[in-house]
C-alpha cells in the first residue's frame, strides 16, 4: 500500500460523500484495506440497514490497555451552500486544504492513517486502538454501538483522544446536547368559524416560552468559567407545520434542542419545558376541544457532557503530546462524553482545524494545523514505543 502524507491521505477521505443522510461504507472499505495492507485487521460494526459502520482496530500488545484515537466519518451537508470549490474534491491554496469535512473532522483521520506505517514499524510497548464512527453529525447516534464494543473489551483503553477541530489546544469539557422533536396536535376546521385548535398557534407559544426561558438564563450569574456563551443554550432549528391559509392545522412539530453546561442540572430546561406544556398548553387546547388536542415530544438524541478530569492520566498525557500545560472547554458537543460516561474510557479532545470553518460553505484546514497534528503523533509514538 502507498505511504501517504497526511495531505495526500487526506485528499482520498474528502473524496468520499459521507453526508450523514448518505452511506460511509466506501470509506469504511477504504480504511479497512488500508489498514489491512499493514496487517491489521478491523471489527466493522454496521447499522440495522447496513448502509453505514463503524470501524474499531486495534494493535500492539494486547495485554495493556493502550490509547485510543477517535474520530466520525460522516460530514454535515453542503446543500443550499455557496461554495467556491467542489466539496468533495480537496483544494489546495494559499496555505489552506479546501473541502467539505476538511476541518471537520477528516483532518484528524488523515493524519492518524498516514501514520500508520510509522506506528506499524515501531515495537509498541501499549497498543493503540483506532475508533472511527458514523452519524456523529445527527446527535452521535452512531457512535454507542462501537462504544458497546469497547465496554466488552477486557482491557479497556487508558485514554481516548477525540480528534475534532480544537486547532490543537486541549480539551476536557464541553457541553452536552439535547435534540428533541416537539409534536403538536389540533384539530382541523374551517379558518372562519374558529372551532379548531390551530396546532401552529399553540407551537409558536411553545416556542415563544423557549426564548423567554433562553433570555432567563442568558441572565442568570456565571456559574462556570470558560463557556462561551457561559449559559446553557435554547435554539429552535425547524418548525413546520399546515397546508393552506383557510383550513386549521391539525399538526406542528418543532424541532429543537438546549445544551447544558457540566456541573449544572442537565434536566432544568426540559423539567420548565414539560411543566409549560402540562400545565399550561395543553389544559388551553382542550379548552376550545375536550377531544383533541395533545402535545408529544420525543428525544432524537442525548449527547453527554464531558466533564473535567484535572490531572487525570488521560488529560496529562495529551498536554504533554500537544506540548501545552494548561485545557480549555467548549459549547458544542464531541463523542468524548459517551467514550467516558457510557464506556468508561476517560476522554480528552484535541484535533486539527477551528471549529468556525466548521460546517459552513468553503470549509478548510489550516496546513500548518496538519503538521501540528503529525508533531503531536510523533510524540505519541515516542510514548507507546518500547
């Protein structure tokens, strides 16, 4: 097999559409050959269609537990985006790699498979373990399957390194996300005799109680320091709902999710949120209609948050790899939370590219970012190597 820079490896993943609407599985097939042309061999564990996978490969001595590098493959989508270049075509100018998943976060893969020959050569006194997932983009739903394969390891891991885009400074807390699909049900009738329950009416006052409770705790003192914005989060993404001008709709659904700080209670947004919508949304629907109307809200997704460890073996080790003596937090959420919390590998994240070109048109990584993450896998197999 060719031996990539870590550019060149990453011009072959950006060619690959991983929309997380679309399969991976040609990546996933990619990775796997590659590694295999190094003699290691992967555990690919797919989804209930299997359309997309997960990959886990590990090697090196088996009788340690090892450090994990992590990663998603899926990327957001570029529809209705201007870009300037072809997304899924890789674009080199002026000190900058161009392309959809770029930044976020193929730059971390790249640069860990083009790393592989080195690792493989090298006598390795702890394995090391490769996790790279699916449908982290959609709430990380994809993740918790690999993650259930780690938890039946006998050794687990002593550290997961998430590669997002941190532009290489350390991370070892973040926010959690709640995604959550909020369904309105009315009663159709006619626009003029007022005898419905307009299901749109009632869901722009959900969402005018979810602004209203965003600007409380906008307001509310700082308990934490680092987040920025330092408050939990409300934000209303989609709402939907109706047909025409002159008939009541029937149906609404709003699509929304908040983002608790760690240490905080994580509920105290959805416990306000359900106690509006029992004890004051529905008792009005069913004011204008003892029979209809009814409001049911489902959790698309939970990601959890990622709590500091100061001076925990993990975070102390990717300090030392990023040649930096101090961490720092984030408002977005990574998969590190469910690698610590749900599979009991302590988790810190640290990745090439900022998470500002993130999901926008003419995405793009820093070279220089690059190179600070091939410098950070040099020390890293200075640490594993006998």
């Amino acid at each position: 097999m060719k031996k990539y820079s870590s550019i060149e490896m990453l011009s072959q993943l950006i060619q690959f559409d991983t929309t997380s609407s679309k399969s991976n599985m040609q990546l996933i097939d990619f990775v796997e050959d590659y590694l295999k042309s190094f003699g290691i061999s992967s555990t690919i564990i797919r989804d209930k269609h299997e359309e997309k996978a997960n990959l886990l490969a590990t090697f090196g001595p088996a009788d340690v537990k090892g450090i994990m590098l992590s990663g998603h493959t899926d990327v957001v989508p570029v529809l209705g985006q201007n870009w300037e270049t072809e997304p899924f075509t890789m674009t080199k100018k002026d000190g900058r790699l161009y392309g959809r998943g770029t930044c976020d976060m193929k730059g971390f893969i790249a640069c860990v498979l083009a790393k592989i020959p080195d690792f493989v050569k090298a006598d390795l006194k702890e394995p090391l373990h490769l996790a790279f997932s699916y449908d982290e983009e959609t709430g990380c739903t994809g993740v918790h399957s690999l993650v259930d394969v780690v938890n039946d390891m006998s050794i687990k891991p002593r550290a997961c390194i998430v590669g997002e885009p941190t532009s290489m400074k350390v991370v070892n807390s973040h926010k959690g996300i709640r995604h959550l699909l909020t369904k309105v049900y009315g009663l159709e009738n006619h626009s003029s005799t007022d005898r419905g329950v307009n299901a749109v009416s009632y869901a722009a006052q959900i969402v005018n109680f979810l602004d209203e409770l965003q600007e409380e705790f906008r307001k509310r003192p700082l308990l934490i320091e680092g987040f920025d914005p330092p408050y939990a989060t409300i934000h209303v993404g989609r709402m939907a709902g109706g047909h025409v001008q002159n008939i009541t709709p029937n149906y609404c659904e709003v699509e929304w999710d908040y983002r608790p700080i760690p240490g905080t209670d994580e509920d105290e947004i959805y416990n306000r949120y359900y106690e509006f919508i029992e004890g004051t949304i529905i008792p009005k629907m069913r004011e204008k209609s003892a029979e209809f109307g009814d409001v049911k809200t489902d959790y698309l997704a939970k990601v959890p948050c990622l709590f500091p460890e100061t001076g925990a073996d993990a975070e102390t080790l990717v300090k030392h790899l990023a040649e930096q003596n101090s961490t720092t937090v984030v408002s977005y959420g990574t998969e590190a939370g469910i690698f610590h919390q749900k599979g009991g590998v302590p988790a810190v994240v640290c990745g090439p590219g900022s998470i500002l070109q993130a999901h926008k048109a003419n995405e793009f990584v820093e070279i220089s970012q690059l190179e600070a993450c091939d410098k950070f896998l040099d020390r890293l197999l200075d640490v594993v190597k006998k």
